[in-house]
C-alpha cells in the first residue's frame, strides 16, 4: 500500500474516530417522537417496547465503542478509495451507519430526523466530488448515482409495498441512501452491496436468532444493509473479491 492510501486511512479513521465521541449526544438528542405512520407493525405482529433514546445514549462506554467503530470503518474506507474527492462521503457514511446501526440494532427503528436529512448531505458531498472531479469522471458518476437512489429505492419500496412483514419503511428510506452512494462507485459496486447486505441478513440472522440473540421474525436488517454498503465500496475499489 502507498503512503497515500496509508494517510487517508490515517486522516479518515481519526476525523471519523472524534466525530464517533459525539454519537452520544446525538441519540440523546433525537426526540421522542410517536409512531411513524409506515411503521406501523402489520397485522398480527405486536410492536415492540420502545426503549427511550436518553437510555440508549446513557448506555456505559458508548462514546468509545461508536469513536472505535466509526474510527476503523473510515479507516478501511480511506484505505480503500485513498485521496479522491468523495472521501468526505465515507466518513459520513461511516459516523452515519454507526448511530443508525446502534439505534436500529437496539430498537427496530431508523428514525427519520438523522436519514432524510442524510440525503441531503451525500448528494451535496457527491455533488462538490463531481465538480472536483468533473473532468475526469465526475459528471457521470453524479448522473450514476441518482440513477442509482432511484432504482434501489424503488427495489426496496417494492419489497415493503408487496411484503412489509420483510421490511421496514425505514429500511426503504435507509437503501436510496446507500444506492446513490454507491452509484457513485459504479453498478458493480451497487449489485455487490445490496446482494452483500442480503445475503448477509438471510444468513447471519438465523443464526443470531438460533442463538436467542435476536427474535427471529422481528430482527434489524439496517445492520446488514450498511455492512453490505461497506463490503460494496471495499469490492469496487478491488479490495475484496466476494462477487464476480
């Protein structure tokens, strides 16, 4: 590995790593809000207790364990794309996928105060990327990733309209995220991440549940979306060969 690769990893891993201290902070902060309309559970599903945010963010060495997660995915990410003008989306998507990966993990729920406004910060970092770079790539990569929202958007709309007992709206509103992101990389890395996040749910998830880790009709599946997200840009960067 170059020394540029090494540096990104070096600066992303430790921007990301103080910003994860402040996850905290964030989660105490979310209001506590009633039942989101497309959350509803279906019919013969009971809703699970919701636990408070203030009790999640009180949870003991969090600000640690969230700077630790969020420190060595931006870390991987920076090892992975080096000094290209999206790196900024990375360590976004690194601090963004540890808090809505806790809170999902802990609840079943993505709350709508940090992923609607998410899009409007990756488009912006995609979009400064694109001028950056706009004469090398950066235009088409622009257009590719909002083709790309659209279309796993619509993948995953289409799976909670047919079969919403499957999925979460907020696993709806999680995946145009990650698909413009992703986009942003290339189709290659879109088919790799989104078969990554589900393959990994249908298979790690029976045995969680197996192991009374988690309820096997009722488990998060945010986690593996953002996993595969991650698995998606290491595979186009050629940093893991899991899809061919």
């Amino acid at each position: 590995m170059t020394p540029d690769p090494l540096l990104a990893a070096l600066v992303a891993g430790l921007v990301a790593a103080a910003l994860g201290l402040l996850v905290p902070r964030v989660v105490a902060a979310l209001p506590e809000s009633g039942p989101d309309p497309e959350e509803e559970e279906p019919a013969g599903r009971a809703a699970p207790a919701k636990l408070l945010y203030v009790e999640l963010a009180a949870r003991p060495h969090l600000a640690v364990a969230c700077a630790v997660v969020a420190g060595s995915l931006a870390a991987a990410l920076g090892a992975s794309r080096g000094w290209r003008p999206d790196l900024p989306v990375w360590i976004y998507l690194s601090l963004l996928g540890t808090t809505l990966g806790y809170i999902d993990w802990r609840t079943r729920l993505l709350p709508k105060r940090l992923v609607i406004p998410s899009y409007f910060v990756v488009a912006v970092l995609l979009a400064i990327a694109s001028a950056v770079d706009w004469a090398d790539g950066g235009r088409e990569a622009l257009i590719r990733a909002g083709i790309s929202w659209l279309a796993v958007f619509a993948i995953h709309f289409a799976l909670w309209f047919v079969y919403p007992r499957g999925l979460g709206y907020g696993d709806v509103r999680l995946s145009g995220i990650l698909g413009m992101a992703l986009g942003w990389l290339g189709t290659d890395a879109v088919l790799a991440g989104l078969y990554a996040g589900w393959v990994l749910g249908a298979l790690i998830a029976p045995l969680l549940a197996l192991a009374k880790v988690v309820n096997r009709k009722e488990y998060p599946f945010g986690p593996f979306l953002l996993v595969g997200t991650f698995l998606g840009v290491l595979h186009a960067d050629g940093h893991l060969f899991f899809w061919t």
